[in-house]
C-alpha cells in the first residue's frame, strides 16, 4: 500500500462529500454562508471524518452513504471549535489552516455566528442520515450515532476539556488535570469519530468500548504531538501560528516532560491505540491496514 497516495484519494474524496453539503453563498444572510464556507474548505487534515470512514471500514460496513453526512458533521462541529478557539476571548489568533482567523476577515460577530452556525448546521446534515437508512437496523444506528454525535463535543467532552483549558490558563498544571483535559478537549471528537463509524456498521457494545479506550488514545498522543509542533514547526508548515502555548502560559507535556519526553509519551500513547486495534481485530477477524497506518503516522506528522 502507498499510505501518502491512499491518504491523498482519501482526504480528496472527504472534500467532496463537504463541497456537496456546503450551504449556497445567497440571499439576505449570504454573509454567513461565506464565513462557514470560509473555514470549512480551507484545508485541514479531515482526520475525523477520515476515522468515521476507516472505522466503519474496520467493522466490516458496506453502505457509505450513510456515513457521508456524519463525516460532513464531525469535520463541521471541529471547525466551530476551531473558529471560537481562536477568537480574541479565548487564544486571539490570527491564522489558521494557512488563512487568516475567521474573526480576522469578518469581524468578532460573524465569527461568533458562523461556528455558532456551523454547530447547528452540523446536526441538520448529520439528522439526513435517517432518510438513507435502508432498514431498520440502520435506522437505528443512526439514532445512536445521533446521540454519540450531541454528547461528545458538548459539557461532558469537548467544552467540559475547554472549560476547564480556559479556567486554569496560566497556573502549572499536574499531569492528571493535563490528562483529564486532553481526554476531554481533544479525545472526545476523535472517541466521537471511531464510535459513529463502530455504530453505524453495527459493532456490538464490547466493541464499542474498546474503539472509544483505542480512540482516547489516538486524542492524547494527537494532542501531545500538536504541543510539541508548537513548539517546533512554523507558521508556513502548520497554517497556524507557533509557540500559542507560551503566549499563552499553558502548562503542555512539553513543558512537564521536555520536547523528547513528551515524544516518548506520544508513541506510548499512540502504541497503546494499536495494541487495542490488533486485539480487536484479531479477536473479530477484520482488518484495516490503512487505519492502523495513519495512526502510526499521526505520531511523526509535520503538521
Ligand atoms: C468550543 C471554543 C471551543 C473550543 C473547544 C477543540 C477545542 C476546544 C479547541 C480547538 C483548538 C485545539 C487546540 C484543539 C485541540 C485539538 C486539536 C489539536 C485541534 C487541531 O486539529 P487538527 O490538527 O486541525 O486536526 P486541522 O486544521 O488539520 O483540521
């Protein structure tokens, strides 16, 4: 397998499936149309859609229709957090995806309504899913993906990470609070992805279990790896301005453990997700050589 040429067909197909669910530039509110257009197709990796895609794979799942509108949904819900993590109330930054800030081109308002647009837009695209269902049973995987897709971003994931992110900003913070946050702020959209693509291609609670423990996993090193490209990578590289933390005097695994110290812990991370993934697939008899590759890779990545 060319894992860079799988992941280009990949990440090409992904941009696809949101160009076809992106809203018109038009009529009176065409201001926000473009501002949610404006971050959603500026780039960015599409990890999480792509884990939906690699997990149902895994799962042995064969109508991907029915994924298509919860990859447009997670990649939407990650991009609100990513327009209101970098207005001037939370990091103030002025780059992202390689463009300026969302705050930057249309001012703090529009930037506040087009994550909280594109929150809300989220789960209108996720809820098509209902009309593809072709049975019962993948109607009601659809519901249960529903219910994954509105609890792990909000108070007790994603926010509930921020909430506390923002509330100690500037004090040391002991590796437990790290973690908890990192859990919480990062692992709960990836935990998200992994569980929507189990559900939806049937997986059994057990499995479940085990792909959201893998999928924490996969977030804690991911977060890790994201400190330490602050710390070592550039504007141009990353699309996103560099030493954030520093300005910003958050405690990292960086700061607690040193640039290869939190590197090691990274790959600890990261081995612990394909330790998980190679007992589950074994015990199942499936594979997915391509999953167990791009979270290898996510340890070594640029950007
Ligand atoms: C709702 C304000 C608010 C915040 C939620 C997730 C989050 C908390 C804020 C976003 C900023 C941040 C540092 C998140 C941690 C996860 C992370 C490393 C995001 C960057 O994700 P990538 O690297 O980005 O996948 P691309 O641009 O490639 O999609």
């Amino acid at each position: 397998m060319d894992f860079k040429q799988e992941l280009g067909k990949r990440t090409e197909a992904i941009e696809n499936i949101l160009t076809a669910c992106t809203p018109k530039e038009e009529g009176y509110q065409k201001t926000i149309f473009q501002a949610m257009n404006y971050s959603l197709m500026a780039g960015g990796k599409r990890l999480r859609p792509m884990l939906i895609q690699e997990t149902y794979r895994l799962f042995g799942g064969s109508h991907e229709a029915v994924i298509h509108p919860f990859m447009a949904a997670i990649e939407m819900i990650h991009t609100y957090s990513l327009i209101h993590d970098d207005l001037p109330a939370l990091d103030n930054d002025e780059y992202r995806r390689g463009r300026k800030t969302s705050h930057v081109v249309f001012g703090e308002a529009m930037a506040i309504l087009a994550g909280d647009a594109l929150l809300n837009y989220a789960f209108e695209t996720a809820s098509k899913a209902f009309n593809l269902a072709e049975n019962m049973e993948e109607f009601r995987g659809v519901a249960r993906a529903m219910q994954i897709l509105s609890a792990k971003p909000g108070i007790y994931g994603m926010i509930g990470g921020q909430v506390v992110d923002v509330e100690l900003e500037g004090r040391p913070l002991d590796k437990p609070v790290l973690d908890f946050i990192h859990e919480m702020k990062t692992s709960a959209l990836i935990e998200c992805s992994m569980m929507i693509g189990a559900v939806l291609a049937g997986a059994d609670e057990v499995s479940l279990n085990k792909v959201e423990q893998m999928a924490k996993n996969i977030g804690i090193s991911f977060q890790i790896q994201d400190d330490i490209l602050d710390v070592t990578s550039t504007l141009e590289v990353l699309g996103k301005q560099t030493h954030s933390d520093e300005k910003n005097h958050k405690t990292t695994y960086v700061t607690l453990f040193g640039i290869d110290g939190a590197m090691a812990e990274a790959e600890r991370f990261s081995n612990e997700a394909i330790g998980l993934l190679e007992e589950m697939s074994e015990e199942k008899g499936m594979e997915n050589p391509f999953l167990v590759e791009l979270i290898c890779q996510l340890v070594h990545r640029e950007k």
